[in-house]
C-alpha cells in the first residue's frame, strides 16, 4: 500500500477563504469532501487521513501561514515515513495562465513564499508539485493584491472547473504515478477542453 503525503497550501483565516493564494486548500478541500472525510486540527496544519484503492493519503492544509509551511510538511513527512517521491504540493501559481494546471516533479519555488519555504526545510525542489495557473492579469505593482484578491465573477465557473480536474489529477498521480498523469493533464487548456 502506498502512502501518499497530499498538501495544500494557503493562509489560515476567513480574510483569506476563496483567494486566490489559497487555492491549494480550496483543491484540498474538494479531494477530501468527494472522499467523504473532514479535515480536523492537528499539529501544524488541518489533517485528515483518506483511504482510497489501497492508498493512504495524509491530506494537510499547513496551520503555519504560507511562510512557514516547510515546517508542517517537514513533520508530517517524517511523522508519517513518507517519502520525497510521494509528497505532493498544490499551490497556485502566477506564471501560469488560469486554464492551466502544470503537475511537474521538482523545481524552484518560482518566488513562491510558500514553496520557499518548503525548499528550504526539505534542502531540495526534488519533490512534486501541482501548480494550478492564476494568471498575471494586474497593473504593474499590485501583485500582492492581486493573489490576496477573491476570483473575478467571471473566472469562478473555470476555477470550479479546474478544482475538480485538480482533484482527478492527484487521485491520477496516486495511482498511475507522475509520468502518466503528467501527460494526461499538462497539455490540458481550459479555455477549449471543459
């Protein structure tokens, strides 16, 4: 039976519910209410525990706020014996468009706080990541409101969209591993294949 260690990244708090910087917690959880489980406070992140065709998945939304995440992935990492090929981290990301979702098996954080912080607490980007695209659609300056912003009226049927692909997709690399699911889903557009 493999073990799977599946974290979404974000902020803690309702200011922060529906941004577009949390959308890790939001494929989160949307992995775990199809599952039919509840996440629950635990040490450092918001866990729950899915079965699933002989796989355990250790689900966390990180406690610590963006900034500090390596911490709660680093525990619930060595808590669990799971290994660096097995970690999975979804996070939103700004170089991407919004119709697209990129699975990659290691890589910088890309200025990512979040994935910052991880990489340095793992000493290595050699673990696997699912960047679900934002987009960069803000004047010059105003990044920060932009990724702390809630998604335009517009853009929610794709990102609702995306959620559940997202949700296929870490179920995919669960059980047909990273290679296979990332050529079923990088090349996926979602402004045409919906």
């Amino acid at each position: 039976m493999g073990k799977f260690l599946i974290v979404g990244l974000g902020n803690i708090g309702p200011e922060y519910e529906g941004t577009r910087h949390n959308i890790g917690f939001d494929v989160l959880d949307a992995l775990v209410k199809r599952h039919g489980a509840t996440f629950r406070s635990a040490r450092l992140a918001e866990m729950v525990e899915v079965k699933w065709k002989s796989h355990l998945l250790e689900c966390i939304k990180p406690t610590t706020y963006m900034n500090n995440s390596g911490k709660a992935v680093k525990y619930w990492m060595d808590k669990e014996k799971i290994t660096l090929e097995n970690i999975l981290v979804v996070v939103d990301d700004l170089a991407l468009p919004l119709t697209k979702i990129r699975l990659r098996p290691a890589g910088s954080d890309a200025g990512h706080n979040g994935l910052r912080s991880v990489q340095e607490t793992l000493g290595t980007d050699a673990y696997p990541k699912l960047r679900f695209g934002i987009g960069n659609d803000f004047p010059k300056g105003s990044q920060i409101d932009f990724v702390l912003g809630r998604w335009d009226e517009n853009e929610l049927p794709l990102v609702r969209a995306k959620t559940e692909k997202a949700v296929e997709l870490i179920e995919s690399f669960v059980t047909s591993g990273i290679e296979r699911t990332m050529s079923q889903y990088n090349k996926l557009d979602f402004g045409y294949d919906l």
